[in-house]
C-alpha cells in the first residue's frame, strides 16, 4: 500500500478534504501512517511533510547525527514524543496536540540532538515536519541500537510498556 505522496508543484496548499486521503492511506497502511513530501527533491535544503500516524504506528527511536534540526507542527489529533538519552533512559515525554488542546503544538530539536520517537495517543495524529535537508537517509537517520526494529512486534509491546506507554 502506498505510504508517500510526493508534492511535484512549486505552488501548492492543501484543504482539510486533502488530509482526509492522507488519513485514509495511514488506515490502509500496514505501518499505520502516510506522509505527504511536500519539497521536490531529496535535495532540497528544507524538506516539509505532512505525516499522518495512526494509533499503533511504531517508529523506532532514532537520531539525526549530522546535527539537523527538526521540528513538528501539530495539526490534528495527539502524540507524546519520547526523548531518550543515548544510552536509551527515557529523559523527557513531550505531550504534544493541536493548538487548541491547551499540550505542546510545537516542538523543535535543534543541532544538539537526542534520540527521539513519535507516537499518536489519539486515533490519528497529523502533524507538519520540518528537517534540513539535503536529505540521505544512510547518514541523516540512525536508530537506535537499544530499541527494538519495527518488524519485532513483541519486543516492540514490550519496549512501549516500559516506556510508559502501553
């Protein structure tokens, strides 16, 4: 199932009905989220996405080591962001939602990173990423080598309980 709509246009803007088909594709997904590049080229300075998680979507917490800033937007619905330290403590929970649910809406890391993790805490969780690009996913992502891969379903449940999160 397709996960990423990649933007083609150098003049775009989106409707609510827009992430409704993101939304869609995150529920049909098996890693139960989508994501909208809305920059052309992996090479682009700034890449901006809108990414659609789905409750139970699992990204294994990873860090950027070229010293790139991210941030996140929330546009919809709720997530916690866990921040771990590089040895895996958990150091920080950032309750993040909407502007209007009185959490976090924004959040930024700058070039001092840490190893970070999204999770939706609603049904869906729809948020704007910004990172600096270029963008190599070989040199600009790392995971952790204390958490589990995504494909380890049952460690997986097992790292979410002892996070807190499950």
């Amino acid at each position: 199932m397709i996960e990423l709509i990649q933007n083609k246009k150098h003049l775009i803007y989106y409707k609510k009905k827009f992430l409704k088909k993101v939304k869609n594709l995150a529920n049909k997904n098996v890693r139960k989220r989508a994501r909208v590049c809305i920059h052309t080229s992996q090479k682009d300075k700034t890449h901006e996405m809108i990414i659609v998680l789905k409750r139970g979507s699992y990204i294994q917490p990873h860090i950027h080591p070229n010293s790139k800033s991210e941030s996140y937007h929330v546009l919809e619905g709720k997530m916690d962001v866990y921040v771990f330290s590089k040895s895996g403590k958990k150091l920080k929970t950032i309750k993040m939602g909407d502007y209007k649910s009185n959490l976090n809406f924004y959040y930024r890391m700058g070039k001092k990173n840490f190893y970070h993790m999204p999770i939706a805490t609603s049904n869906f969780c729809v948020y704007h990423e910004v990172f600096s690009g270029p963008f190599n996913k070989k040199s600009d992502v790392k995971y952790s080598k204390w958490s589990p891969k995504e494909s380890e379903k049952k460690l997986v449940n097992s790292f979410l309980k002892r996070i807190g999160y499950l």
